[in-house]
C-alpha cells in the first residue's frame, strides 16, 4: 500500500501533478496489486475530481482521517455531535475576534462558510474544497439546520508574528475528546483526538490485510507525523517542514514542484 498527503507533497504548487508519469505509475501499481491511497485534510470530493479517471480502482482519506473512502464506497465517518461543534466554535470566538480568524465547518457532503466571508476567501477555498455552501450566522450552528454529518472544523488565523502562540492557545482551550493539527496556510484542523491519518490507514490495512512493513506513506507537515512514523517506509517531503524530515527515515529526492512523490515511487516499482 501507497499512501500520501496532497498539497506541498503529491500535488505540486499548481494543485495538479504529472498525469502522464502518474498513469504508468498507477497501471504498474495495479499489476502489483499495490493499494494507491490519497490521504489529505481537505474534502473527499476534491480528491475524488483530482483522480477521476482512477478514483475507482483507489482509496480517499480525508479530514485527516475522519472519511474513508474505497473506491465509491464509504468505509467510515467520524461523526462530531453537533453540541460538541456548536461549543468548539464557541471557544473559538471566545478567544478570538472575527478578523483573526475565519471558520470552515467540514461536513460529509459540504464545506460550510459564513455567508459575510469575502469572495477572494471563497474562490481560495475551492482550491481545496469542490463543494462549498454559504450560511448565514455559521457561528449559531444549532440554528443553521445543517444535518450534514459535520467532522472537522477549520480555522484559518490572519497573518500575523505571534501565530504560534494563538494556535498554541486555541489548542490548550479545546474539549479535551478533540485536537488541532497543522493543515498549513495557517490553518488549524479540529476533530477528534483518535481520528487521524494513521489510525484511517490502520482501517484500511486492516481491510486490506496489508502489514506495517507493506506500507509506504509521503508527507511534508504535522498532520502527516503520525502516518510517517507507523511503517519503517515513512517518506518525508524534501521540500517538508524540519519536524517531518526528523521523525522519518527516508526522504525524497526532489520536492513536491519536481514530482517528489512520484519519483519515489518509480524508484520503490
């Protein structure tokens, strides 16, 4: 089993990837009954369009583990209560104003943004989330009738030189059933404390009888640690953040704009 993040490690800084190289890649993964897995914090069905043509013959994690998908099957979601969702953005607002941060509830079906979020946010987001719904007054979710099953929250911080310190905050403040992990651009990704990239691979590991050491994963960022670390064939990105590279034992040769991902995996082939 193959399994990698998207952005800043599959996916280039053009949010595409050599399609060419890519098919001969996954046909010869095919022959070797090797499982290709798109493992990502962003939404199912913009990982599903960036594989259309194999989207049946892979698997999907996304939200950082809280959708799993087999082919067009749904293996498991990871369901927030919706008290639980309306108490977390609470928290968020408590701590933060409404120009330091911006809310992305993450639903099985749909993204959910206040409908005030400016279009450039908007058009931004669609770079990682296909579907997307404006709502009016999100930060009173009781009162929106989403019945979306919602799984993750996102919130996305203002530029600003004491990041570090807001996330670390934002963190200490949660339920403690649920945890924060980096997505990048500045974005924290909020759902249960048990649900992560890892612990989807374990599921469909398990699906698959595939063994710790018939896995091979590629990330570049936080989110990506706990599945780098599960098999001795973790890949962190050349171009990965300095945390990665330390916890991995193998990194790529090139970096996610020079098919990174893809070269490693000719190589392993």
């Amino acid at each position: 089993m193959i399994a990698t993040d998207m952005d800043q490690t599959f996916l280039n800084n053009q949010n595409t990837y050599n399609k060419d190289r890519f098919k001969e890649l996954f046909n010869e993964m095919q022959r070797q009954k090797i499982h290709f897995v798109a493992a990502s914090g962003s939404q199912h069905e913009r990982l599903r369009a960036l594989f259309t043509p194999y989207a049946n013959q892979m698997d999907f994690i996304s939200q950082n583990g809280s959708i799993i998908y087999s082919g067009d099957q749904l293996l498991d979601v990871e369901q927030l209560p919706v008290p639980l969702v309306q108490q977390t953005i609470d928290t968020i607002f408590e701590n933060f104003s409404a120009d330091e941060v911006m809310i992305n509830v993450c639903g099985l079906t749909s993204s959910y943004i206040d409908q005030t979020t400016p279009q450039e946010i908007v058009d931004f987001l669609h770079k990682f989330y296909k579907e997307i719904r404006l709502v009016k007054n999100l930060r009173d979710f009781t009162q929106t009738g989403i019945t979306d099953p919602i799984v993750k929250i996102a919130v996305s911080f203002a530029d600003s030189a004491d990041l570090p310190s807001k996330i670390q905050n934002l963190r200490q403040k949660l339920d403690p059933q649920l945890t924060s992990l980096s997505s990048g651009f500045n974005t924290e990704l909020i759902g249960f404390s048990h649900v992560d990239k890892a612990s989807a691979l374990k599921h469909l590991m398990a699906n698959y009888r595939v063994a710790p050491a018939e896995l091979v994963t590629f990330g570049d960022n936080e989110n990506d640690l706990k599945m780098l670390q599960m098999t001795p064939n973790g890949y962190a990105m050349k171009s990965g953040y300095p945390i990665v590279k330390e916890v991995t034992q193998h990194q790529t040769r090139f970096d996610n704009d020079h098919d990174g991902v893809l070269d490693a995996i000719e190589s392993l082939l």
